[in-house]
C-alpha cells in the first residue's frame, strides 16, 4: 500500500507495511531517529500485566494497555518504568476506546510524587503489528507528549520462537510521526531501534528471576520442588501400607482371613510405639491448670476491688464525722455572732482533705 505525499506528489511516495496501512516500511528520519533504552522493569510489568488480567478473566484474547514513563534529554530516551492504564469500551459513536482520563491523571500525578524525574514517554500494549484502532488510542495520548512511543509486546508462541532464535525480545518499539497526505497531516508509526539498559540492581533482580525461572524447568528441578516430590512420594507409600493393614485386620475380624500371629504382633507394636497426643490424665491436668490459672486471676481482681471498697468506706466515714462536726459547732455557735461561718468552713474543709487528700 502506498500513499503519495503531498497535493503534486512532488515529495516522495510513503511506503505504509503490507500488515497495516499506519506502519510506515521507509522514512526519511529512519536512520536519525531517537536513542531508545529500555530498561527490564517496563517489560517485566507488561509481561506481568497480560499475564495478570488473562488469569483474572479466563479471556485468551484480552488485550493490555499501559503508558511508559522515563527521561528525554535530545534525542536519548530512557524508558525506566510503565504502569497500567484503564480503557471504556468502544461505543457507536467512538470507533476505539476511550482512555479513561481521570485514572490516568490520577496515576501520574501519584508516580509523580515518587518519581518526580519520570516524565510520559509513551504507552504500551500487545499485539504483532499496530493498527488503525491502536492509532486511535495513540492520539488519545497527544495531550501528554508530542511524539508518545509505543512498546508492543508479541504474545504469540511463534513469535517468542523467532525471538528466542535470532537472540532477541518479542518486543518492537514505534516512533510516532506525521505525514502530510493528500494536503492533510496524518500519523504514522515507524519501527525504532533500541537497546536493553540496565542499573545495578536491575542486573540483580533480572539474574535471580532467570536462575529461578531455568531452576523450575524440566531438566533442572528446583531444591524445594524436589523435596516436596520426595515427601508426597513418602507419604502417599504410607498411606498405602496403613490401606493394606487396615484391609487385613478387617479381613482378620470378619473371618475372610487367616491369623497371622507375627503380623498381628508387629501391628501392634508399631501402634504402641505411636505418640498418643490426646490421653485422658493429660486432658485432666490441662483443664486443672487452666482452671488454677482463672482461679487467680479471679482472686487478683476480688482482692483489689475489696482494697477499693475499704478506702471508699473509710472515706465515706471521715466525711460523715466531719458532717456530725459540723453540725455540733454549729448549735454552740448560734449564741455568738460571726463564729460560726468560720467553723463551719474549717471543719467541711479538714473532711475533703481528709477525703482527697
């Protein structure tokens, strides 16, 4: 498919892939396009992110959408991190979803509290080749970057073949640029090239997933998973045996097989020698220390709430003597002029000290 550059064709003629007709095979900026790094952590959270949804949803074909975040300094792109984003679905008056905004405000401006340094670069999905609906998406993200990149992963099992092959990642990286056809501007992506970067910690991570990941395949099982094996062998033998000795004592009982004295000797011992957990002179003594146990706590509480009751006692005597004090001093001081309010205020006053003092 080709489509011709400008109203007299004078510029040359736009080569679009015969996969999709927003691809662009050749451009003139091909070979001075941007310096991409993408790092691990943006491919191991697309990959846990597909994973992740097509598990919670039972759906194959489900696609996964998500934006990258990184630096730009010039032409060096450095895509260090991505988090997922949220799409409504396509309506009649919509032809592709619409990205919900909202969340994705809110999610930047969350990262960029953590990572004040990370700006939008681009977005990312799944997928062999971008389309004219991805296309759509795509310019739903103009108002965060100019030129946002796009990373698609390749799901497909013959993708990762050719990928494992060649030494490379089922993963493709779109420049976006605009093109002026028909006397209109119209967008297209471009293939990029890039190249994986990775910190110190990074490389860490990275090779301890790898060694973990080669460790649980076939030929080399991990420690862990081997044991388990070794133990659900072990005990699926047992319960194999104690199936057998159960099925000859019930024959022994019903009479359908003979008395096998030295068997019958050597089941018992076996069930002699087995820890009994559940006796009845344990149970007792469990039940009596717990019962002791209550007991004192019950006497700890009793013992402080009687103290309790004797100090509020005494408290309520002393002012109950003040009270009579009152009352006597203040008949002898009826005959006096100007004694009694004295009294009266010394002996109420000795009672509340007596009291809170």
């Amino acid at each position: 498919m080709t489509a011709q550059a400008g109203p007299s064709g004078s510029a040359p003629t736009l080569k679009t892939s015969k996969l999709s007709p927003v691809v662009l095979d050749n451009h003139s900026s091909s070979g001075t396009g941007s310096n991409i790094s993408l790092h691990p952590l943006p491919i191991l959270n697309i990959a846990e992110h597909l994973v992740r949804t097509r598990l919670q949803s039972d759906d194959a074909e489900l696609t996964v959408y998500g934006v990258l975040l990184g630096t730009q300094q010039g032409r060096d792109i450095e895509i260090q991190n991505s988090f997922e984003i949220r799409l409504d679905p396509a309506s009649s008056t919509t032809p592709a979803p619409m990205i919900n905004h909202a969340f994705l405000k809110s999610r930047q401006a969350q990262y960029k509290q953590v990572f004040p340094t990370l700006d939008l670069l681009g977005w990312y999905t799944i997928g062999d080749i971008p389309t004219p609906q991805d296309l759509e998406i795509h310019k739903q993200l103009l108002a965060y970057n100019e030129t946002p990149l796009l990373v698609q992963l390749h799901q497909t099992v013959s993708s990762f073949e050719d990928a494992e092959v060649n030494g490379e990642l089922p993963i493709r990286v779109y420049e976006s640029v605009v093109e002026l056809v028909q006397g209109e501007t119209t967008n297209f992506f471009v293939p990029a090239g890039y190249k994986i970067e990775t910190g110190e910690a990074e490389r860490i991570a990275v090779d301890h997933a790898s060694k973990a990941g080669a460790e649980s395949g076939g030929d080399h099982e991990s420690t862990m998973l081997a044991s388990m094996q070794a133990q659900h062998s072990a005990i699926s033998k047992l319960n194999d045996r104690i199936r057998q000795v159960l099925t000859y004592l019930q024959s022994v009982k019903d009479g359908q097989a003979a008395w096998d004295y030295e068997a019958l000797r050597q089941i018992q011992t076996v069930a002699a020698n087995l820890p009994q957990t559940v006796l009845p002179e344990l149970q007792e003594e469990l039940l009596r220390e717990h019962n002791d146990v209550l007991l004192t706590n019950y006497l700890s509480v009793l013992t402080e709430s009687l103290h309790t009751m004797n100090e509020l006692t005494d408290k309520f005597e002393v002012v109950q003597a003040g009270a009579k004090d009152d009352a006597g001093e203040g008949g002898i001081a009826a005959t006096s002029t100007g004694a009694a309010p004295s009294r009266r205020g010394a002996g109420r006053s000795s009672a509340l000290r007596a009291v809170y003092g």
